[in-house]
C-alpha cells in the first residue's frame, strides 16, 4: 500500500508545470536520470491529466502526484490514472473527503496555526506549507513547528524555494521533503533542454543528502 512517506523518502519533490504533452515522458526520463523518481504534476495546464497519463504508461514505477487539485469532479480521474497522491494549496474539505473515498492521500495548503489545527481536526498529518517564501520562510515554518512538532505534524514547503534556501527548510526537523519547481522550471520544457533538467536535478538531489 502506497503512503506519503514513499513519496517524500528522498526529500525532494518536483513541481512541474507540463504545457504540452509530448514533455512529459522526456521530463519524467530527465528527472529519473538526475536522481529522482517522483514528481508532482499540477493540474494548471489544459494538457496536465494526459501528461500524468503518459508518464504512469512510461514509467510505472514513477511516484506521481497531482498539484493544485481544488475540485472534486477532477479526483475519479486522478484515481482512474492511479496517481499516487495528491497536493492542494488550500484545504477543501469536499476534495479531502473525495480523495479519502478514492483512496489517494492528499497534501492540503496551510499557513496559520488555525488551518493546521483545522487540517489536523480531519485527519491531516502531511500539510503543505504554502507558498513557503512569501508566508515567511524557513523561519515561518519552524517557528510554527514549535506548537506542533510534538504532534507528528509534517510539513512539504513548497512556493519560491531555490538551491540556496532547500538546507534552510529541510534543517527543520519536521520537514518531510520539499517542492521545488526551480530545477524543472518551465523555460528548460520550453527549450527542451532535458539534460540541463538533469543536470540541476543531480545538484539538487545532492544537495538535499549532503
């Protein structure tokens, strides 16, 4: 049975915005030769379900996820392609409780002590904090680890966060892993430059296990 903890085991997860479909397989093979087999692939493109598609046909042991999942009537989709997880920037209760019934962990948003109390109220034990650098930053986070590290409360910051600030947030204790988008951003898609993409990603990786 799949869990959160495969999906973060190497601390880092990419955020990727796929604008066209036929980037996806080359992105996926990018990736996995830089380091890393998971990915979160955000549901901002019009091409983003038949992207998710063709990386579970190409790479079936690929861990992937769906960002910005913020509608119920997306997540039968989701489960028909067998995404491993979910990642939302706010807390719906609605698309929990279909992701719950679907049987696909999600990772909702939250940046206040009220939101994290509230998630942990339904049964959250993975919050994305969100978006990381514009609430406040690694110091943000570990100051609201305080109250509720003891809680085995764990956190995925995700919004802003480069090369230079990834050791900040993963120093803290209760940082799961992090999201990145910087070394999958999307003018390397745009360029085709998969080895450029395989290149930071080997750095990153490297960097987050050093």
């Amino acid at each position: 049975m799949f869990t959160l903890s495969t999906a973060t085991a190497q601390r880092l997860i990419p955020v990727a915005v796929i604008d066209k479909t036929e980037d996806a397989v080359p992105l996926a093979a990018a990736l996995q030769a830089g380091g890393l087999n998971v990915i979160e692939v955000t549901l901002r493109s019009a091409c983003a379900i038949d992207a998710i598609a063709a990386i579970r046909r190409q790479f079936p042991d690929f861990i992937v996820g769906a960002g910005t999942v913020i509608d119920v009537e997306v997540v039968a989709k989701l489960r028909d392609l067998g995404v491993h997880f979910a990642v939302s920037p706010g807390l719906n209760p609605l698309v929990l409780e279909a992701t719950q019934a679907a049987g696909i962990p999600l990772v909702p948003g939250a940046i206040t002590p009220t939101e994290i109390e509230r998630a942990r109220s339904l049964g959250v034990q993975t919050i994305k904090f969100f978006p990381a650098e514009a609430a406040g930053g690694s110091a943000m986070l570990k100051a609201l680890t305080g109250p509720y590290g003891h809680t085995g409360i764990q956190f995925i910051p995700t919004g802003g966060i480069d090369a230079a600030k990834l050791k900040d947030y993963l120093n803290i204790p209760a940082v799961a892993a992090v999201g990145g988008s910087w070394f999958v951003d999307k003018k390397w898609l745009k360029a085709g430059d998969f080895a450029k993409i395989t290149a930071l990603t080997a750095e990153a990786v490297a960097l987050a296990h050093s």
